[in-house]
C-alpha cells in the first residue's frame, strides 16, 4: 500500500473536538498534529469546513469507529465510501480504525465490542482490512480495543491476533498504551509481554489516554476506558517501554468525556513530548 502524502510528524498531538473547533481556529496552540473521529466529518457541513481550514496548518489524522472490521456481516459499502471521500478531501497522514464489530443485521451498535481471537475471526477481519485498504488506496492502522470480558473459545492471545493480523494484511498498529494496560488489569495479562509480541517496524501511532477505576462488589476493580481523566502515571511508565520498544512515534492524547479546556490538553501533549525527548537523550 503507498504511504500517506501529508505526514504526521514522531511528536506529541492531541484529538480535535467541537468544544475547540473555535479556539484552535483563532490560536492556532503550538502542536504537532491534530487527530479526528472520521465519523464526525462525513457529511459536510460547518464541521467540515472546519477541518478544512484546520488542516492547512496541522497535520491531520482521522480516527474512525464506524467500519466493524470484525463484522461477520462484512464492511458497510456505503459506509466505506462515505470514509474514501473524506480521505480523499482531508488528506490525512494517517488513517485507523478499531480491532472491534459494532454492526449485525443492519443494525449499529453504539460500542465498540471485542472479537473472539480465534482463526475463523482472524480470517474475517483480514479480508476486510485487505478491502479498506484497496478502497482508500492507503495503508491504515488498526487499535488494539480495551476489553472487559474475554470469549471462553479464544485460542489466540490478542496481541499476537493483532499481529498476524498485520503480518497478514500489511496493515499497521495503532498501540494503545491506556487500553493495552486496561485490559491487562482487567484479564491478568501481562502488559510488557503483550508490547513485546508486536513487530517493532508495524507499530505506526501510539495513543495514550485516562481511565476509570471501578469498585466490585466482589472486592475487584475494574478498569474502563473512558477517556476521560488525565493519563495515569502507570500508563506513563507503559509509554516509556513502549518508545523503548518502538522509538518516538506519533503519539495521541485522547480525551472525549469532561472534556476540560485546551490548555490542558495541550498540557498533557508537552508531557508526552517531554518523555519522548527523554527517550531520545538517553534510548534504552
């Protein structure tokens, strides 16, 4: 697949929302990139004249969470089509989606819900990763989700689910650092290990982001990505192994719940940069 045309640069970005549309128009706050929810840009609109007029000083990525990779029914055409022509108008550097379904019988869901990690379901989400990728002409990125249950009739550890997946495909990996912890302390798995089972030359974007704690009855916790708080110090530390494993790479700030003011987003990128910096005066 040929490489993006605008380039996201190996610095910190943050994701674009409509409560800052106007601010960023008007500042322009010194960041590297800027992601987006595809979904949001798809009709038009003031929205997408917006992102027009963003995009002509940032680097952009769109982010989507409509395609259901993981749909037995396959890929919506329709759908795809809506996401090649804002590929084509907003020319982002980078393009991803979710290792997720979210639609049966017609029928969207409003989650992003895991997959089986079995052969059957391996199969399926390569054959639609292969026909987004010849749709849009590109290479994409695919996130590895936050989960809370686990199939019984898994036979394939996630992350070597993902990367077959890109082996496969010759797609990327979007690695979440946040959700590959929360899944982690929700499943007992082990989060270095997981980091360590993924190609070092597939990894493309990193995304990092804050998390809820809940409190089980059972005496448990529960970790759920809600993207809404500032980034853990232990999701810190996963980053630091994470640019040792990969080196720098686009890294995200996501935050789409109590979305607080710019600043303080912006805030959380210079943190990421700082780490990113560190890493590159002192590599592993």
């Amino acid at each position: 697949m040929p490489a993006a045309t605008a380039s996201v640069p190996a610095a910190a970005g943050i994701g674009l929302r409509f409560q800052h549309h106007q601010r960023v128009l008007e500042t322009r706050p010194a960041i590297a990139w800027l992601e987006v929810h595809t979904e949001n840009y798809l009709r038009g609109g003031p929205s997408a004249r917006t992102l027009d007029a963003v995009r002509r000083d940032y680097p952009l990525s769109l982010h989507g969470v409509g395609l259901s990779l993981g749909s037995a029914d396959g890929v919506d055409r329709a759908h795809l089509l809506r996401v090649q022509q804002a590929v084509r108008r907003f020319e982002p550097g980078l393009v991803s989606e979710h290792l997720s379904w979210s639609a049966v019988g017609g029928h969207h869901l409003p989650d992003l819900l895991p997959l089986p990690m079995t052969q059957e379901a391996l199969a399926v989400v390569c054959r639609h990763v292969d026909a987004v990728q010849v749709a849009l002409g590109r290479r994409i990125l695919v996130e590895n989700p936050s989960s809370y249950i686990q199939y019984a009739h898994s036979t394939i550890p996630e992350c070597e689910f993902l990367a077959a997946l890109a082996q496969r495909t010759g797609c990327g990996i979007l690695c979440d650092v946040n959700n590959i912890f929360v899944s982690a302390c929700n499943h007992g798995w082990d989060a270095h290990a997981y980091l360590d089972a993924l190609q070092r030359d597939a990894v493309g974007e990193i995304h990092l982001a804050g998390h809820a704690v809940r409190r089980l009855e059972s005496g448990g916790t529960l970790r759920i990505d809600d993207h809404g708080s500032r980034v853990a110090p232990e999701v810190w530390r996963l980053y630091e192994q994470a640019l040792d494993r990969f080196g720098p790479l686009p890294t995200l700030v996501e935050w789409d719940n109590d979305i607080p003011a710019l600043e303080v987003l912006l805030a959380e990128a210079r943190t990421a940069s700082a780490v990113m910096e560190a890493h590159l005066a002192c590599p592993a």
